[in-house]
C-alpha cells in the first residue's frame, strides 16, 4: 500500500507538473516553419525556443510594421478567462507592444523596403499544476484519496504560451522565430484567469520585445 501512494505522488509529481518550454504538441500553426527551433535562453533567463535566418544581419531593417496581437488558433474556453478579458488582454497588450517598441525602433504604417513586419499571437492561456520542489521534501499532509487524486496539490498557475515572428514586409520571408512559455500568478482551479493574473507577464513580453529589436535591428 505505500508502495502504491509513493509511486501515486511521484507520478502527479513528474507528469502534472508543467514544462518550462512549449512542447512541439502545443505548436499551433501560426509560425511559417517550427523546424529549426531551438532551445536558448532569452534575455531575462527565460528559456526559449527561437531561430534567426541567416539572411537575418543587424542593420537590414530600419522599421518595424507591427501587426495586431492574434488570439491563435481559439479564443479561451469561457472557463479559463471571460470574453470581456480576453478583449482587456489583447488591448493592453498591443498598447505595450506599441509603447516599448516605439522607444527603441521606428514603427512604419506600410510595407517598404527595409521594413519587417512582427506577427505575435498568445497560442495558449491555461491553469497548469505549479511545478513543486518535489526533490527537496514531501509533506505528509499530501494525501492519495480514494479517487487517486493528491490533496495539497490545489493551487494552480497560469500558463501562456506566445508564437512570434519578424518577416521581410517585402518578400514575406521569415528572419526571426520564438515561442515562449510564461507563467503568471496562482490560481484557484475553480477561478476565472484575470488581468491581474497575467498582466505582468504581457507587460515582460512586450518590454522584451522591445529590448531584442534595439539590440538586434
């Protein structure tokens, strides 16, 4: 019988606990291509998935079309974050983009030679079991209750996952890729995501944003 409930925490454990970076299953088809991506770490320390086109040099491009922020494929489940959020979400966060990129690059209103176009879209917005240090300790207050579900293991985080990429506005030619996962506050599993929830998480993409493009363009 503890074998049984050991083996039972250990596997919530590893599997519901959730990955740093975005799984190829959660690929959503935004991207032109996802097959040369990979791992790297971001500015923040962050780890990523990103790729740069060999074609892509510093100084190739002088503006940046910015395209609207897409919810891609699907709008959030009703469960996950109301209709009226989901519209909050995706103003705030084309405001930030617009904000922190027009402090460090030239923001055009048409294609041009010069000019590449920055395509975003949140993929993802979920509740995902918060990734416990489970090799330190294990409380004895988890408990396996006669479902197999593990008491203490309650709360839950946000998680969202972004897609991006910066195509020649001319040729429609990839240059840069990423898709990053984020996570946001905790949540109660029966609760509504909020803009409280992942605010500051929309407001580190888009200063991120602008801190790659001032670097890089």
């Amino acid at each position: 019988m503890k074998k049984t409930i050991l083996t039972l925490l250990l596997s919530a454990l590893f599997l519901g606990c959730a990955s740093k970076t975005v799984d190829e299953k959660e690929y959503s088809g935004f991207l032109k291509s996802y097959k040369h991506l990979k791992e790297t770490e971001a500015s923040d320390g962050v780890d990523v998935l990103a790729w740069t086109s060999d074609a892509f040099k510093k100084g190739k491009y002088h503006s940046i079309l910015l395209e609207p922020v897409a919810l891609y494929p699907d709008l959030p489940s009703d469960d996950d974050m109301s209709k009226q959020t989901t519209k909050v979400m995706l103003d705030h966060f084309n405001k930030a983009l617009k904000s922190e990129l027009s402090k460090t690059v030239k923001l055009a209103d048409s294609p041009g030679q010069g000019v590449a176009r920055l395509r975003i879209a949140i993929t993802s917005i979920d509740k995902t079991i918060q990734d416990y240090k489970w090799y330190s300790y294990i409380p004895i207050t988890f408990v396996v209750t006669s479902a197999g579900e593990l008491t203490g293991f309650r709360d839950k985080a946000t998680v969202l996952n972004v897609e991006a990429e910066l195509v020649d506005s001319i040729t429609n030619e990839a240059q840069i890729a990423v898709v990053r996962k984020d996570f946001g506050s905790n949540i109660d599993e029966e609760n509504q995501i909020t803009m409280d929830d992942i605010k500051k998480t929309l407001d580190k993409w888009a200063k991120n944003t602008g801190n790659y493009m001032k670097k890089n363009l």
